[in-house]
C-alpha cells in the first residue's frame, strides 16, 4: 500500500488540503509553504519543507528538492511526488534508516507545480482522443498572453483554442532555451514561451533553486519509464560524461528498473528543468518518467505498482520509485 492509503488520483484541492494538514499535525517536522509567484490563473502553488527542526532555516543542511506535474496530464507524476512527503513523514517516527538521512537534509517537495493546467485536465470530462480540445490531454499552462487576440480572451480552458493555449513550462527555462526541441509557435504543445523564465510556474522553481542549496533534484513526469540527466540536447552534449552523474541515474533506475540515459537520446529538447539548474548550480538533477500505462493510467499501475515497486513490466522487486527516492536522498545525505 502506499504511504498515504491513498487508491485514487487527487483533486487539486486534496494536494492543497493534505499538505496543509501534513504541516498541521507535524509542526516542527513539515512547514507548508506557497511558492512565491501565483500562476496567470491567480492560483497557490504549495508544497512542504521537511526537517528536523523545520523553521529553523540556518542549519545550513543540503536541500533535496522533488517536485510534479510541470505536464498537466501527467496526473501519476503529483502522486508519486506526494506519495514521497508521506513516506517522509510516516518514515521519521517508525523508521530508522528514514529518520536518519532526514536529519541530515532538508526537503522541498512540491507534487504540482502547474496548477492551473493540472486543473483543466484532472477536472475534464474524459475523451483522451487528443484532440485539440481535448482538455483531459492538456499539457502546458494558462498562458493565453502569447495567443493571438482572438483566442486571448477569457479563461484559459474556454474556446477557442482549446487545449493549445499556454507554454510548456517544460521548455522555459533558461538552460539552452531558444534551440532545438521546443516549438516558437504559441499552438504548439512544447510552446518555449516568450522569454526564457517568462512563466511564473517556471520562476518559482527558479526562486528556490537560487535561494536554497538544493544538491539534488528530481522532476516527475510520466509516460517513458526513464530516468534521464542532461544535456537534453545532442549538440552540446560533452565528449565525455560525467561519471558520477551516470552512475547516480543508473543507480535510481536499478530501483525503479527504468531505462537510465542523458535526455538527448530520448530526443532533443531545450529550456528543460535540469539543462538549467545543472548548469546553474552543479546540483544533481533528474527527470524521471513514471513508467505504466498512459499519461495518467490506472491508478494500481501507474502509482501504487510504479511506487511501491510491484510493476511486472519495470521495477518488480526492486523497490519502485519510492526506493530510487530514497537512494537520491541518501546521495543528498553523504554525498
Ligand atoms: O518532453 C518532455 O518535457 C519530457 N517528456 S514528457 O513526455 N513528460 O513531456 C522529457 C524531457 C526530457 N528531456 C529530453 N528528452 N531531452
Ligand atoms: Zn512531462
């Protein structure tokens, strides 16, 4: 069973209200928080600290930063981030092993860093046709600004326009923003936007990696099963990897039983979450691809089976993600 119980895909406000409740029952352990920046929506994007001694802010530990959902539909990709603050919580007074490279951490978790977008998709009446009405399928943010007038008007979800409004917020940051990878055009489903850092959903993440000592980082996404690391792009891809990168994703994919490689050889893509703050700080940072079926799946496959490690097809017996989380949380413990 998962760390929470849970058995079925979280509403917005469940993410909102549990996480709030978390830091509630847990005062010294978890502090919920608000990113800095609401989304062009108006809405909270919230997630938790956990620490010993959480409010005390100087103790100067690493930061271990996991965060969901810069994809809308990417609904199994909140739940194994959220998934993750439980196991956090539960394993701090019952596990030792936990407790442990908790105290020696502090993590940021944030399972949804797209509200708006998450909003639109998990609230949609079902098709998943893909059309580009196709609200279920929605994958960027509700940035309509970028959208010629006509379709500039009104709410995000409201047509015209459909789901094609907004910018992938998975193209917008800074890392080699402006090359391969990522569509100039505002209809397209990897839209860059229009600046690098033009998106707030995208600032806020930028805010903590600047502000923090975030060492390790992971983003989910779903479908792939992977485990990837930069570059995310092949023609600035160094002659010789990094060891120590290569290792820490073969590492995690051994766990979840995931295909670990550098982006580029799934495809090209810029302004991706790592191709930033790599290069930004030097910290590690992964996306992984929660493997199942479908963006957002059967709950049993995609969350509880990916999670816990019971997936026949990738991770059985291996420890599931919840393994690969702990495994990047001990690297972010003694380095
Ligand atoms: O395209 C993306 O943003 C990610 N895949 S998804 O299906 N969740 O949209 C993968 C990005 C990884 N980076 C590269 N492939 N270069
Ligand atoms: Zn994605």
């Amino acid at each position: 069973a998962l760390p929470s119980g849970r058995t079925s895909y979280r509403h917005l406000y469940e993410y909102n209200y549990e996480l709030k409740e978390l830091a509630r029952k847990n005062p010294t352990l978890v502090s919920a928080f608000t990113m800095p920046e609401s989304t062009w929506e108006g809405r909270d994007v919230v997630g938790v600290e956990i620490a010993t001694d959480v409010k005390n802010l100087t103790d100067g530990k690493p930061v271990n930063f996991t965060m969901g959902v810069h994809h809308a539909r990417e609904w199994p990709a909140g739940e194994h981030v959220m998934e993750w603050a439980y196991e956090l919580v539960n394993g701090y007074s019952h596990d030792a092993a936990i407790r442990s490279l908790v105290g020696k951490t502090r993590n940021i978790v944030v399972p949804i860093i797209n509200p708006d977008g998450f909003e639109i998709s998990r609230e949609a009446e079902p098709k998943g046709d893909f059309t580009r009405f196709d609200y279920e399928m929605k994958r960027k943010n509700c940035n309509v600004s970028d959208s010629p007038p006509q379709y500039a008007t009104g709410v995000c979800k409201a047509n015209p326009g459909g789901r094609l409004r907004g910018t992938d917020p998975n193209r917008n940051y800074a890392g080699f923003w402006g090359g391969n990878g990522a569509e100039l055009a505002w209809s397209g489903d990897t839209f860059r936007g229009s600046a690098p850092f033009s998106e707030p959903e995208v600032r806020n993440v930028r805010s903590i990696v600047s502000s923090r000592q975030v060492t390790n980082l992971i983003t989910m996404h779903t479908v792939a099963a992977l485990v990837l690391r930069p570059p995310g792009v092949a023609d600035v891809r160094p002659p010789l990897e990094e060891p120590q990168y290569k290792a820490l994703g073969d590492k995690l994919a051994s766990r979840n039983g995931y295909t670990s490689e550098p982006s580029w050889a799934l495809y090209d893509t810029t302004g991706t979450t790592e191709d930033w703050s790599y290069w930004a700080t030097g910290g590690w940072g992964f996306t992984i691809e929660v493997g199942g079926n479908g963006f957002h799946g059967p709950y049993a496959d995609n969350v509880v089976a990916e999670y816990e490690g019971l997936a026949p097809a990738t991770g059985a017996g291996k420890g599931g993600n919840r393994q690969a989380f702990l495994d990047m949380l001990g690297n972010a413990a003694d380095p």
